[in-house]
C-alpha cells in the first residue's frame, strides 16, 4: 500500500514514549482494546519498560497474556493538522501508518481521520 491522504481531522499524538520491538521479542500481552471506532484486535502489551498498543496480527501468543512478536514494530503516532497531507504506508485495524510528505517523519494516524486523494 502507497497511497495518498489528506488529513480531515487533526490529531495528536497520545504515546510521546510508545512502545517499539524487533521480531522474536517477547511481550507481555494485556487488555483487548474496546471502543466504538472500531479498532478491533489490538492489545495493550509491555516491553522493556514501555506499553502500548500493538495489532493482534503480530503478536505470536504463547498464552493469554504472553507472546512473541512476528515482526518490527512501532507505536509511534504523527502528530498533524487538518489540510496536511501525507503517504499511507500500511493500513491496519483502522489506523494507517503514515510518512508526513512535509516533514518526512512517520507513525500511526486513524484511518477516520484520513481522506484518500485519488
């Protein structure tokens, strides 16, 4: 996926420490997130001192509050203002990982708050 958004609504970012591992990291595995904007399967999980949310689909769970992570990951979120426009990388449980096209910088947006440009 690359494609291009213009942001309609502004956001912040809620993380400022967020959550990062590499592939074969284990972590630990806590609440299901719930929540009516439908950002179904993602789940808070802990490592090396810093929490966050992070997407089912990577997680390798080991138990119920354990698992081992398949891939890279950042919980980074981009902070920008409504007008700005920016790259869609990966698209994943409503929340679209971002390239700012001003500022080159990366993280996580609400796919909400994104308006494809075709």
């Amino acid at each position: 996926m690359k494609k291009q958004f213009i942001v309609i609504k502004s956001y912040t970012t809620q993380y400022p420490n967020p959550i990062h591992f590499s592939a074969g990291d284990f972590l630990v595995v806590g609440e299901k997130y719930v929540g009516d904007e439908g950002w179904d399967n993602w789940f808070f999980c802990s490592f090396d001192g810093l929490s966050g949310w992070v997407p089912k689909q990577i997680i390798e769970f080991t138990s119920e509050s354990s698992g081992v992570a398949k891939e890279n990951y950042s919980a980074s979120e981009l902070t920008v203002k409504k007008h700005d426009n920016v790259i869609g990388l990966k698209r994943v449980n409503g929340w679209v990982w971002c390239e700012s096209i001003e500022t080159e910088e990366q993280g996580w947006l609400p796919e909400l708050n994104l308006k494809e440009i075709t």
